[in-house]
C-alpha cells in the first residue's frame, strides 16, 4: 500500500469535488473533465484573466498588473465551513486607484472572499498579498467598513469615539486618545456630513447614519486599498449619494476601493472594475468589458428573467446614456 494523502491534500479533494457539484453554471461545456482542468477551460469561455491573449476568449487586457506592485493580489484561495466549500481556487489581480465591484447571487462567497482577505475567516489554502507583500505585514495600508449587522451597535461609545478608532494603530494600544485626535476625528466627520452627530449615541443614529460614521473611521485609518462589505444596503438615498461622493474622492486621492455590491443597476454608473464571483471568479475586468449580459448568465445561473430585467433597467437610466461608460463623466 502507498503512503497515505496529507489529510490537508485529502480535504483540497473533498473541497474540490464538492465544488465542482455546487456550482450553478449554465451550458457548462466541461462536463466530466477533471476539476482544475474545467476551471481553466471555463476562464476561456468567458472574460479571461488579465494577461490572456487570443484564443483563449475574448481579448481583455485591462492593465498590465504586476503582483508586485498590484494593491490587491489572491491565488489559489479556497475557503470552507465545516469542510462545505465557500470559495475555491479564487485568482484575483487587482489594479490601483479604482472602483471596484465584488457582485454575485446571495451565497456565492462576497463577504467571505472579504473576510478570508483580511483574516478575519480561516483560508483552507492560498495566499493574499498587499502591495507585494503578505497581508499581515500590510495591516496598516488597509481600510475596512463591515456590513452594518455585523456590528454591535449597543456598545456604549458615540460618533466620536468610533471614528477615533480609526486611529489606533497610530496611537498605539493603552494610549490615550489626545485632543489632537479629537480633532482629527472630527474632520472626518465633516467629510461625511456628520460632524453635528458627534456626541450622539452610536444607537440612537439610523442606519444610514451608522454607516457614514463607519466610513468617517475608515477614512481615518488613511488607508490605500479599503475594502467595504455591502455599503449601500438599506441607506436612503442622500447617504447613497454621499458614499458614492466619497468613493470618488478616494478614488481621485489614486486610493483603491473593493466593494460587496447587489444593485445590478448602479454597477455601470459607480464602478468602474467589476468582479463576478460565485464561489469561483467567474470573470474580472473594466466595467465595459466584462458586465455584460452573458457574463452575468454565466455567474447567476438560471435567474435569467432578473438579469433580462436589470439590462432593460439599464437602458432606461438617464444617468446611463446610451453608448457612455457610466464611470464616466
């Protein structure tokens, strides 16, 4: 008898086999291929990874991204709960100084590509690097702003003190927060238009404004690359239209922005890079290139009559004019 598998290499297996039987993917045309093999055929008839050239499906050469100097870079990412796989094998290459959308059906591993980027979930396998290098070594080039249920906002601190937060890795732990920081805090309010709020109870905001408050700590971190779980879900419209606001002056700053987003509608006219993700990285791209009616069949499924009716939407919004990039202005 042979030696026996690592039990890690035995866990890859069970992943990898799992995967391939969850994955909604329709006319899949590598059925009975070998896992890994079908992934890569399945990048060629899509919107390929940066860096394939003709003949491996359409021509997308978004940038010329170097892993060394790329803002965010992912390879080989799997990620499971209680050996059901999240995520698998995720290759991802991001450029800098964009907008940037995760979208994908509920469940197809958003928030935990997120999380597992950040360690804030355990990664089965791969690795993530921040500007060359690991993750951990480049905590302090990253800005997070969780989803809103997430959050314990009960917790006895107000407006102020949250955004101070933001701070703390410059003032180190057991560290009073000086008046300077104060201050500080209170200018990042202003760019969010909630300065008046300061000494309000965190649990007395509404969810709108709770969010503001949380991207007012973000900006406070004074981060390169933020990465924003779901930032537009139940705001009103006048936070909607300020997130989006500070998202460009972030963007404009030459920061980047990676955003968990579900408003099919709003993609073209926010962001101008788009990931589509269920489970695996389905395509990723410019904005113009890869969200595109079949790209989003391959990574929806079978919700055709959703996406028939976002494309139909699309057309009728005049913030969207026919033929123009909607990042653009």
């Amino acid at each position: 008898m042979g030696r026996p598998l690592p039990a890690n290499t035995v866990f890859r297996k069970r992943c990898r086999k799992a995967a391939d039987m969850q994955t909604p993917e329709a006319n899949d045309k590598t059925a009975g291929v070998p896992p890994r093999e079908a992934s890569h055929r399945r990048s060629s008839q899509g919107a390929p990874n940066p860096g394939r050239g003709p003949g491996n499906g359409p021509d997308i050469m978004p940038d010329a991204i170097d892993d060394a100097t790329a803002p965010l870079s992912v390879k080989d990412l799997t990620v499971a709960y209680q050996r059901k796989p999240v995520l698998w094998d995720v290759e991802l290459t991001l450029p800098e100084g964009r907008l940037i959308a995760v979208v994908g059906p509920n469940g197809a591993g958003k928030s935990t590509l997120i999380k597992a980027i950040l360690g804030l979930v355990p990664r089965a396998s791969g690795r993530v690097s921040i500007y060359g290098k690991p993750y951990e070594a480049q905590r302090h080039l990253v800005g997070y702003v969780p989803q809103r249920e997430s959050v314990d906002w009960d917790f006895p601190v107000n407006a102020l003190d949250v955004v101070a937060m933001g701070f703390y890795r410059k003032i180190g732990w057991l560290r009073p927060v000086t008046r300077s920081h104060r201050l500080a805090a209170v200018k990042e309010l202003e760019k969010v238009g909630m300065a008046d709020y300061a000494h309000r109870q965190i649990s007395q905001l509404s969810g709108g404004q709770q969010q503001r408050i949380f991207l007012a700590r973000a900006l406070a971190q004074d981060a390169r690359i933020y990465f924003m779980d779901e930032p537009f879900a139940g705001v009103d419209t006048a936070t909607e239209r300020a997130i989006i606001a500070l998202l460009k002056d972030l963007k404009a700053s030459g920061k980047t922005c990676v955003v968990v987003h579900h408003d099919l509608q709003t993609v073209p006219t926010y962001f101008d890079h788009v990931v589509l993700l269920n489970m695996r990285v389905v395509a990723h791209g410019p904005t113009e290139a890869v969200f595109t009616e079949e790209n989003l069949k391959k990574t929806y499924g079978g919700r055709l009559t959703l996406l028939s009716q976002a494309f139909y939407e699309l057309s009728k919004d005049p913030r969207l004019p026919r033929g123009t990039k909607g990042s653009q202005e």
